[in-house]
C-alpha cells in the first residue's frame, strides 16, 4: 500500500521528494516507475544519478587508476542494474544501457540537460545543497524527478553534507505542505521496512539522535 501512495505522489508532481529510512524499498519504487514508463514509451530515458561513497574511512571498493571508469563506478551502481534487469530483463537492460539507460554520477551531469526521461537521483543525503541543486537545474522538457534518501543516514563525514535535509526545508513548510505545486514530498512510514523487524527498532533507537 505505501509503494502505491509513493506512485501516486510521483504521478501528479514534476519533482518528487522522498524522505525514508533504508529498507522500505523507495528506490524499488522509483525505478519500477521508471522502467513502466520506459517500456511505454520509446523515446524515453531513464537517468540515474548516485554520488559514490565509501563506509567511514574504509576504501574497500577502491580500484587502481589503471581501471576505468565503468570498472570504478560499477559496484555502485550493482543493485540499480539488478532491479532493472528484474523490471525489464537482462537483455534490454545490456542493449540499452548508455543509449536509453543511464547510471552515472553526479560529476558527470555538468552542463547535461534531462529531456524526457525519468531522471532519479539517489543517496541524496550525501550531497552538498549546491550539487543537489546543480542536478535539478539540469531538468528539462517531459522529465520526472524522483529524489530520494535518508536524512538520518550519512556515511561518512557529514559536513558541508546532508542536501536532503536541506531541500525539505526550501521546498515544503514545517507541516510538510507544498511551498510549489510541481514539487511534491513522501515519507515511507517505519513499518514499511521489508528487512527484519528488528531493524524497526533499530531505526527507532538511532532517530531521536538524527532528527
């Protein structure tokens, strides 16, 4: 039921803002969206955008300088690409990625502009307000955006950080209602995590501190 209310919030806003706790399957969401539309339509696109970042100071997807960019940057990207095949199947997945489906990062989207396509920018939380920002400068003509993370979850050092945060306070009032009428807000309640039960009252222990 609240997957349903997240396709509803995204079916009538240009730009969609979810804030939720992992686990409760947002980004699930979002790409079975993206993919219904794709396959619907022929002309267009999917984007997805994810800042890579490692655990605390650990390095362990670290690759030498001699492998390139998509051996880099593929790890990040590993569930995105298995949610699609599942969506869409494997073979359309590998014939139309870098053509009609796009997995890249942040740094790479300067001076894009997102045409007609479903543009979706993940693990917002780990950006700075002005690179968040940046990505939504960069939407054009027929294109819906879906913006998600966790407020509550940063990785690494959070400074300068936490752009989710940030954009619920410039797009919507205290009460969580609409400044701008194309820009809509969802937040997937706790129960809606589908890991253990027991991350329910993990995140619950952990929220008082990250609020």
């Amino acid at each position: 039921v609240w997957q349903e209310e997240f396709l509803e919030v995204i079916e009538s806003n240009k730009i969609t803002i979810c804030d939720s706790v992992a686990g409760v399957g947002k980004s699930a969401t979002a790409l079975y969206y993206a993919c219904r539309e794709y396959l619907t339509d022929p002309t267009k696109k999917i984007v997805f955008v994810r800042t890579p970042a490692e655990v605390g100071f650990d390095r362990l997807g670290f690759l030498p300088g001699e492998a390139n960019m998509q051996d880099k940057l593929g790890p990040h990207f590993e569930s995105t690409k298995i949610l699609i095949e599942q969506f869409i199947g494997k073979a359309k997945f590998e014939a139309d990625l870098n053509k009609r489906i796009l997995l890249t990062v942040p740094n790479f989207c300067l001076g894009a502009t997102r045409e007609n396509c479903i543009y979706l920018l993940d693990e917002v939380q780990l950006l700075q307000p002005l690179i968040l920002k940046l990505l939504l400068e960069r939407i054009g003509q027929d294109t819906k955006t879906i913006v998600m993370g966790s407020s509550g979850q940063l990785y690494a050092d959070a400074k300068g950080r936490n752009a989710m945060r940030d954009a619920r306070k410039r797009f919507f009032k205290e009460d969580g209602s609409k400044k701008y009428k194309d820009i809509g807000f969802y937040k997937f309640p706790i129960e809606a995590v589908m890991r253990d039960s027991v991350v329910m009252d993990i995140i619950r222990a952990y929220e008082d501190e990250n609020a």
